[in-house]
C-alpha cells in the first residue's frame, strides 16, 4: 500500500494535483506541507491516532476531497469519522478476510465499522476486477460506486536500475512478511534446490522466523528487511525469476513489478495474480502454482523457470501517469455526487 501512495501521489502533483499526505507513526508526529506523520498508539500492526483524526476534522476543508486508504487499517475511519460531509473517496486494498486466528477475530468486531465506511465513501476504487467483485460481494450497495484503477509499477526507474553484480542465478520475493505470503515454503523450496540464490525483501511478523531458517541454508537464503526504493529496483533487475506465492491479495503488485523488470514469474493461482497476467497477455513470462503451494512443486517450477532464462521482446508497461489519469476521473465521479 505504500508503494500505491507514494506512486500515486506523485503522479498526481505532476499533474498538478495539491496533495498532502496523513500518515501514522509510532515516533513523534511530525510533517510539512505535503506529508505529516501522527504518532500513533499500540503496535506495529494496529496503529490508533487520534491526533490525525484531529487534524482532518480542524483542516478538512481545505481540501476538495479526502481519498482513504486501506480498508484495514484504522487510520481510515479515524479519518472518515471526522471528515463532516467532505466528499471522500476510499481504495480499500480489501482482502475481506483477516490472515490470522487473531486478526480474524478483530476483523469480526471491525465489520460494521467497515461496512460504516463503505457506505460513506462517495467512490470506492479497487485495484482490481476481483477486489471490485469481493467488495461487491460483501458490500452489495457498493458496487455501482466502484471504479476499478489497476496499480503500476514505476517502469522506468526498474528498466534503468543497475543490477547487483551477482554469483547465482537470483530469485527474488518482495512484500510484507506475512503468514499469509508463504515465504517460508519458498525459503523451504529453495534449500532443496541444487543452485539459485533467494533474496528476501519486505518486513513484518515473519521477518524472525525467516531468518531463523535462512541461517540453517548457508548463504543460499538472505532476508534483507526492508530496502530503499533504489536497491530494491536493482534486485528487481538483478532477478532470473521473482516467485510470489500469497494466499490473497487485492493486487498482484510483485507480479507486475517482475514482468517490468523482465524476469520470469513464479506465482499461486489466485484471482488478482491471473489478472494481471491477463492485462499485459504475459502467460508465456509466469507459470501458476496450486494454493497451498508445496515446496517441492515450488522447486519444480523455480527450475524450469531458471532453465528457461530471461524472456525475450519488451517487457510490459504501465506507468503512475496512466493510474493518475483514471484516479481523476473517479475524483470527478466523487465530487459530482455531493
């Protein structure tokens, strides 16, 4: 979702949009025009903060619109609860499900809240088809509201990173180490495999328990953590194969971040990944694992996709700009109904 932010808003100040940026930290509260960060209470995964919800309801009409992101995170409602009759737009980044015992606890109590803030929301964009169709599923009276704007991925800084100099065919996994990303079947798969080396980047729960593993496959696995934008586009040039095998996602982000960087694609079988390899017509770039994937069929696929090389021909190709555009357009749908 940072990423999505971050490209987004970007894109949007060139072409001429005033954005500022809300976010929540568990440092001090910080900011400036275009960014400010609110301090935030509890841990790493559920953050509360007040403070933020203050400021939109003291600054909120300032500004022509609010767009929400992140129908699981609580700086979204926060948000929604104090934005009066502002209109708003909300991209939910929706799994409709929590990934754990206990996140899917919470998940249950948080169920009118959402269904509170899906109903608020003047636009809904999903980022995908199958997003839009689960949002719809659970939020019926949505679904004439929804504009679906599928992510980027910054095409051109990717093409012009300079890879790592590297001693081993890299595979690559990139996102939120979550139970759910089963990065451990990958780490597992890779340790079976006679050559390639994983390299691991994103941050969260899993992070301990991967590098526990990690330390028992020599220097076949690394788990980075988290990287600056720049190293991670040079893994993503550096890549043979970027292998992504989550249970659920609203978009199929590490996917498409592959194809541009011109590597072939390991990935589950799930809605979001066959999307995105129908928009750009990649089939012949990805081969589709079963869920749950097994570590040895995971070997299997990471082989041939090593054995086939590099894919010839250019990549595919979609840029901030172009999500910017389709944005404006749902922007203008959410200021029309007010």
């Amino acid at each position: 979702m940072e990423a999505h932010v971050e490209g987004l808003s970007d894109a949007l100040s060139r072409a001429g949009v005033e954005v500022t940026i809300l976010t929540q930290s568990r440092s001090e509260a910080s900011g400036d025009d275009d960014l400010r960060s609110f301090r935030s209470w509890t841990g790493d995964r559920y953050r509360i903060s007040p403070g933020l919800g203050r400021w939109v309801r003291k600054h909120r009409r300032q500004f022509d619109l609010l767009h929400l992101h992140s129908y699981h995170a609580a700086a979204a409602p926060i948000a929604a609860g104090f934005a009066g009759e502002q209109p708003m737009v909300l991209t939910p980044h929706y799994h409709g499900v929590g990934h754990t015992a206990f996140s899917r606890v919470l998940h249950r109590g948080y169920r009118p809240i959402g269904r509170w803030m899906i109903a608020r929301a003047d636009v809904i964009i999903a980022v995908s088809a199958s997003e839009a169709q689960s949002i719809a599923d659970h939020h019926p009276g949505a679904a004439e509201r929804i504009f679906v704007v599928p992510n980027a991925a910054g095409s051109q800084a990717i093409a012009e990173a300079e890879p790592h100099a590297v001693d081993d065919d890299v595979i690559l996994s990139v996102g939120r180490l979550e139970s759910y990303k089963n990065v451990e079947r990958l780490v597992s798969a890779v340790a079976a495999m006679a050559k390639g080396q994983l390299v691991v980047i994103g941050d969260g729960p899993e992070r301990d328990k991967l590098r526990a593993m990690a330390l028992n496959t020599g220097s076949r696995v690394r788990v980075l953590g988290q990287v600056p934008r720049p190293e991670l586009d040079s893994w993503l040039r550096s890549a043979s194969v970027v292998a992504t095998l989550s249970s659920h996602e609203a978009f199929g982000m590490t996917l498409l971040e592959g194809l541009v960087a011109g590597a072939r694609v390991v990935a589950s079988d799930i809605p979001a990944h066959r999307e995105v390899v129908q928009m750009f017509h990649a089939g012949d770039r990805v081969e589709f694992l079963d869920m749950p994937p097994d570590p040895r069929r995971v070997a299997a696929a990471l082989v041939r996709a090593l054995a086939a090389g590099r894919p010839t021909g250019d990549p595919p190709r979609r840029n901030w700009d172009d999500v910017a555009a389709e944005t404006l357009v749902a922007y203008k749908a959410a200021l029309e109904r007010v």
